[in-house]
C-alpha cells in the first residue's frame, strides 16, 4: 500500500521509573505530590501511582517533566535504562 493508505502502527516510548528515587529526590526538594505534579505538568494521581511502586512503567515524556521539575537529568530517576520506542499493533 502507499504512505497514504498504509495503517500506521501506534509508536510509543515507554521507560521505567524508580519510584523510591523519585520519592526521594521530591523529599529532598521539600515538594509535596500536589506540587511536584503542578510543576511537572502531570495529575496527582501519576505522581502518587509513580512513587507507589519501586518500578513501574510510565512515558518517557512523563519521566522527563518529572526529572525537569527536580532540577534533575531523567537517568536520575530512571535508573538510566530506557526501552526505547516500542511498536504496538
């Protein structure tokens, strides 16, 4: 089929985070979840799900709002290992 008629399979970079790591570093800052989250551009349910678990998968696009917020590289608290893009079909 042509680039105008093929079906695109859905793209999307996925990483994992360590949520004792992003606890920390939040403690450290003195920022609550609620303000974590406002300054990330993220809801306060993903914050909360996030440190809830020692590694959770989340959107690297997430991880990096995160890791910006904290003044902070995304290997801070991603441990440095991405998946990378992924295809979903």
């Amino acid at each position: 089929m042509s680039d105008t008629g093929h079906v695109a399979r859905a793209r999307r970079w996925i990483t994992v985070l360590d949520g004792q790591r992003l606890r920390e570093l939040r403690c450290e800052h003195g920022l609550s979840q609620d303000k974590l989250a406002a300054l990330a551009g993220v809801s306060l349910t993903t914050v909360v799900r996030l440190e809830s678990q020692p590694q959770l998968s989340c959107r690297t696009r997430t991880l990096v709002r995160l890791a910006a917020a904290l003044g902070q590289h995304p290997s801070t608290i991603s441990g440095g290992h991405y998946a990378g893009p992924r295809d979903i079909t």
